[in-house]
C-alpha cells in the first residue's frame, strides 16, 4: 500500500499531538493530583432546610477542633448563602454546598477552588488558601436569567497564632 510522504507526516504529528495530549492530562492527574470532585454525597435538595447543616441558621464558616475550617453554603438562583465569608489562609479548609434547585456552578479565582453544584448531590472542595485578600466567588454554570449576577464573596485573612 502506498502511502504518501506528506500523509505519513501529518500521521506522525497526529500521533504526536495525541502523546502531548494524553501525557499532560495523565501528568497533571498524578503528579499534580487534579481530578474530578469524588465526593459522593447524596442529601434532598427539597429538603435542605430540615437538615442541620444546610439550615439557614447553620450556613456559614465554623472552625473545627483540629484547627481546620468548614465552610458550608447554599448556591440558589441566583446568589451564594451567606454572601460573603471570611477564611484564614494557610489553614486547611473544606468548603460544603448544596442547591435547593438547578446545577450551579462555583469558582474562586486565584484559588483552585472550582467545582459543579449538582441538585442532590453534596459537593466538597479541600483546599488551603494562601494569598489574603477578597476575592469573588461566583456560578459558572448557566442556571438561568439571573445567573450573571450570582457571585458571593470570600474574603481570606491572615493566619492568627
Ligand atoms: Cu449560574
């Protein structure tokens, strides 16, 4: 079979291109451990109120006996409950939300906090922050007319002690 020159160089390229690729997603899943939110953690969406931890009184920042932080919040159409929270930085920190109603999406930029809001679904982001400052918090998920103004802010301070 005859194959002509210049095909078997965009073969190879393609072949390379692919190696680039697949070497770089698998690079970054190991070495940097990137991957998908695994955290599967079913609750009623319908029902989020009635919980403990996802009642309206209970949302917040809550510091943990280890020293860790939980931060637990509500992404509804079409903003982020409580609208703004404060973290240490440098400090372990579990970030929890749940969506009494459509996917929402969150993302912190400067951070690598980035995740889907999924109805029924728990999702959990472990992080430590280390720059301070305030930063916004917003849906990257299109989830309605209002979603361009759903965004929240996380404010990051200093370490204390
Ligand atoms: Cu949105």
């Amino acid at each position: 079979m005859h194959v002509d020159p210049l095909e078997k160089i965009w073969i190879g390229v393609i072949i390379l291109l692919t190696a680039v690729m697949l070497g770089s997603i698998f690079y970054t899943a190991f070495a940097g451990s990137v991957h998908p939110p695994s955290n599967v953690e079913v609750i009623d969406s319908t029902a989020l109120h009635l919980t403990d931890e996802f009642a309206e009184d209970n949302l917040g920042v809550r510091e943990n006996p280890d020293g860790s932080v939980t931060v637990t919040m509500v992404a509804t159409r079409y903003g982020f409950h409580p609208q703004h929270v404060e973290v240490p930085a440098r400090t372990p920190v579990t970030f929890r939300f749940a969506t009494p109603d459509v996917l929402h999406g969150l993302h912190i930029p400067t951070t690598n906090v980035d995740t889907m809001v999924v109805p029924g679904y728990v999702s959990e982001v472990n992080t430590e922050l280390q720059s301070t400052g305030t930063f916004p918090m917003y849906c990257n998920e299109y989830c309605g007319v209002g979603h361009h103004s759903m965004w929240s802010r996380v404010t990051i301070v200093p370490k204390q002690g």
